[in-house]
C-alpha cells in the first residue's frame, strides 16, 4: 500500500495559477501510473489528468486541457498538476490517485481503477 498526500491547494482569483503536488509514502510509487481527479460539493468525482507510469504519456479532461499540465520527479516520489488560467468552475476538492501498473501500460481515465487515494485538497476559484 502506498499512502499519498496531497497538497498545494487553496484559495486563487479567476485567472490564476496553482500547483497541487501529491508525494508517496514509498518508493514503490515508482511503479505507479497516477491519475488527478476532483469533486465539485453534489457532483460526481470526475477525471481531471493521468499520467503513465513512465512518464511518456498523459491524459487531460477536455475541460483542463491546455490549461492544465501533469508531470512527476521519480526522485522526490512526487507527482504534480500545475493548473493555469483557473476558472471557478474548477472549484472541487482534487485528489491523487496511483496503481501499480507495467512499464509500458498507458494512463488510465477511470476512478475505480486506482487502487491508493490520498485525503484530497481544497482548490477554490473565485470569479
């Protein structure tokens, strides 16, 4: 089991920038693909980014892509989603989620496909 902690998250004007980071518990996360996913109070939790496990490939939600960029420091266990040109409809709780997967396997969209989650963080977008 890998235990993830999010961070990052907070409170920005429309049109501005945040960095969520989400760092594993154990080096194991190495073996993980990684996937951001948000929950917006009475909505369903939604994908927002994946990333495969080596790095080369990404997946973005129409909704942040061009916006939104996803990349990981194996060294530092870290996983980041750098979100740009913020809009209150970003407004959710996001949260990390990582599985062990191949080497060669590509990003996946789907929830219930992750396997660790981490408490998730707060990112609110004020118009």
């Amino acid at each position: 089991q890998v235990q993830l902690v999010e961070s990052g998250g907070g409170l920005v004007q429309a049109g501005g920038s945040l960095r969520l980071s989400c760092v594993a518990s154990r080096r194991a996360f190495q073996e993980h693909a990684v996937g951001w996913f948000r929950q917006a109070p009475g909505q369903e939790r939604e994908f927002v980014s994946a990333i495969s496990r080596n790095g080369r490939e990404t997946l973005y939600a129409d909704s942040v892509s061009g916006r939104f960029i996803i990349s990981r420091d194996k060294d530092k266990n870290s996983v980041y989603l750098q979100m740009n040109r913020l809009k209150p409809e970003d407004t959710a709780i996001y949260y990390c989620a990582s599985r062990r997967t191949i080497l060669t396997a590509s990003p996946n969209t789907q929830a219930k496909s992750y396997d660790n989650w981490g408490q998730g963080t707060q990112v609110t977008v004020s118009s």
